[in-house]
C-alpha cells in the first residue's frame, strides 16, 4: 500500500514536470538572444534625472557593446525607447501621483515586453523608475501566467494609496500585480482598463529588503509572501538564500523568472547615484550572485535595471552607479564577471 502511493506520487509528479516541460517549450525563450527596451520615465517618483537612466546605460555605460563583448549572446537588439499616451479617465482616487502617465506608459510597456517574449528573445528593460514594473511584469504574465517574479530591492513596493505616506507610485507597483491584493484597486480605471493583477503571492520573492512601510509589512505576513532582507542575506549568505527561495518557489524546477532589479537594492556605496538611498544593502558582489543563479537555471526570461539616477551625485558617484549597472545586466544575460573601465 505505501509502495503503492509513493509509485503514485510519484506518476503525478512526473506528469507535472512533462507537462510543464511542454508548456515551456512551446514558447521558449532563446537564451542567445536579447531585446532590449528603454522606459526614460520619473513621474512614478519625485527626483528629476531617473528618466535619464535607460541613455546613461546605452552611452556612458556603452551596454550593447558590452553585452555583445561580455556576453555568448547570439545576438542583441535594441528597441529604442518606450513611447506612450497618458490615460485620462479622471477615476478620483487619491494619493496616486501622475496616474494618467504611469498608467499609459506600462500598457504600453507591457506590450512591447509581451512582444518581445513571443519574439523568442530575453527581455532587458532598462528604467526609469521602478513604477515600470507594472507594465514589465504585467507582460510577462501575458506570456507566461505561472512566471515568478524576484523582486530585488531595498523597498518593498507593495504600499496601496491608502498605506503609502508619500503618493509616488513607484512604492506601488506589485500591490497593483498581486491577485490577493485585487479587491485594494477596484476604482483605478486608468489601470484596471487594460490591467488585471495576474500575480499569486506564492510567485513572489523579495530579495534585499531594509526600509519597508508598516503596511507593506502588514500584506507580506499576512499573505505569507517569500521575503529574504538584509539581515537573513547577513545570517545565512546570498548564495544560501537564493538557493532556499529557488527551492521553495520552484520544487520542481520549471518555472520561468522576471528579476526586477532596483539599483538601490545595492549599498550605497556600490550605486550613490539613485533617489532612495538606504546603507546596509548588498555588494555588488552579491547583487551578481542573484542574478548569475537566476541565469544559471536556464529560465530567466526578463530582467529589468531601475532607479538609476545620474543627475544625483557628482560625475564619480555616476559613474560608480553605472559600473555596477552595467555589471549587473551582463550578468543576468550570462557575462563574465564584467570589469568595466
């Protein structure tokens, strides 16, 4: 009898993996090669200067060249810039700051990643601030529902309008994805017209957390969601805790990962040149190693750079800021430890 269930678990669990083998390659993503999209936007944040991040990285950072050098890439191709049409429904809800633009700038954000998927390429999107995450991950989602999504992050971006003490949406983006959270956002049309929150919480992981709200606090105890600060990275090593959170979300080794990377996810030393700063954070040694173990599993299909701002700090904090960028970006795309000059 107990042979008999473990034979039968075990059928179920290999039936699983044969079945989401399928579904995986029927709309695999070549690893060889990459699009790459800039979103030059700040309205989801108050610091002028982020919207220059995505020409910083292509021209002082030189990224194409070095993801064509750096790289096995079989080839990378640049989509230039996103452009869109603000959405003026005039829904009235409060403490969201420049709605209209957040919300026209990911549906059209979230199409071009969605595009660029079902092109066959890995999708490098290049910010801007971190709002963008709506549209990137909302796309993502689009091409693969059962995506999960690294969140990397000094800030949890979980606050609603009601928790979030400032009104940046950039603070906001994942409690607009997460499907628990859907009843929060009933009334924002400017959303809701084209977004549905497609993200369970058991899909989420936060890596790098320090400076989190009492009410972002408040959801991920209360929906149980997967999140590694600082002190468990200090306690038990990012290797160690990229390996549990791997384990955990993805037992069966199948699923497809969105790595949304935030700059100030880094100490400040590392990256200086953003708007929300917090000390404590993570080396960029250690920023390398989550994306490196994401990539070595062979299913990271998107991975966004945002928050750098290079009209903060003098022309060494810039360029220490896009150094660690540009390394960051090779390495999820499978470069070599990159020594940039």
């Amino acid at each position: 009898m107990l042979f008999a269930l473990f034979l039968n678990k075990n059928v179920a669990r290999n039936c699983k993996v044969l079945q989401n083998t399928m579904r995986l390659y029927s709309g695999v993503v070549d690893k060889r090669k990459v699009g790459v999209i800039g979103v030059p936007f700040y309205k989801g944040q108050p610091n002028a200067g982020v919207d220059l991040g995505p020409k910083i990285l292509r021209e002082n950072g030189k990224l194409i060249s070095v993801l064509r050098e750096q790289t096995k890439l079989l080839e990378v191709k640049d989509y230039g810039d996103i452009s869109y049409e603000p959405i003026n429904i005039n829904s009235g809800v409060r403490n969201l700051k420049n709605l209209p633009d957040v919300a026209g700038m990911n549906k059209s954000l979230s199409d071009k990643v969605y595009q660029i998927l079902s092109e066959g390429r890995v999708c490098l999107t290049l910010g801007g601030d971190h709002s963008m995450g709506i549209g990137t991950v909302d796309g993502h989602l689009r091409y693969d529902p059962d995506t999960v999504v690294f969140w990397v992050d000094a800030h949890a971006d979980l606050n609603t309008n009601t928790t979030s003490p400032t009104g940046n949406i950039h603070g906001m983006p994942l409690s607009f994805l997460l499907k628990e959270l859907t009843n929060t956002w009933s009334d924002v049309a400017e959303l809701k017209s084209w977004l549905t929150a497609k993200l369970p919480c058991k899909n989420l992981v936060y890596v790098a957390l320090r400076d989190v709200d009492a009410g972002e606090q408040k959801f991920i105890e209360d929906l149980g969601i997967q999140a590694y600060g600082m002190r468990e990275i200090d306690r038990y090593g990012i290797r160690n805790v990229m390996t549990m959170a791997l384990e955990k979300v993805d037992p069966m080794q199948t699923k497809r990962f969105h790595c949304s990377f935030d700059i100030d996810s880094l100490d400040a030393r590392e990256a200086p040149s953003t708007g929300t700063r917090v000390r404590g954070g993570l080396t960029l040694r250690e920023g390398l190693q989550i994306v490196e173990q994401l990539y070595d599993t062979g299913r990271l299909d998107a991975l966004d750079l945002t928050e750098v701002n290079p009209a903060i700090g003098d022309n060494t904090d810039v360029a220490t800021t896009v150094r660690a960028a540009i390394a960051i970006i090779a390495g999820g795309v499978g470069g070599n430890r990159y020594a940039y000059k």
